[in-house]
C-alpha cells in the first residue's frame, strides 16, 4: 500500500494530480491534501474526487492513473 495525496493547486489545464510519498514531482508540503493509503492509484484518484472533482493521476508516480 502507498500514501497518497491531493496537490490543491490545480494544473494547467484545471487537474488537480494525485501523488505517491516519495515522488520525483510532488507537491509543495503546504500544498497537499492527504489521501491515506490505497492498494491502488485509482482508489486515490477516487479519494481525491472529494475534495476536487477534476483529478488526474500523476505522470511520474501514477502513471496507470494518469489520463494525459
């Protein structure tokens, strides 16, 4: 299982992205919404969708759930 969590600042394009602890990309500390831990990155993406309702997971650390 990983930890995962929410960046609040949004992407570009509107995504707010889901990362593992420990990711070569992550978010500033201050912000980040955690997200527990998860079996998988869609369970986080699914976790993340209450909080933001456009989320994405990230490229580098989540790439079975990033949608591009």
């Amino acid at each position: 299982m990983n930890r995962y969590y929410v960046n609040r600042n949004a992407q570009p394009n509107g995504d707010h992205e889901v990362h593992t602890t420990g990711c070569s990309h992550p978010a500033a500390e201050h912000n980040r919404v955690s997200l527990g831990l998860h079996a998988h990155c869609r369970h986080a993406v699914a976790e993340s969708r209450k909080h933001y309702s456009k989320t994405n997971g990230c490229l580098y650390c989540c790439p079975a759930c990033h949608t591009g």
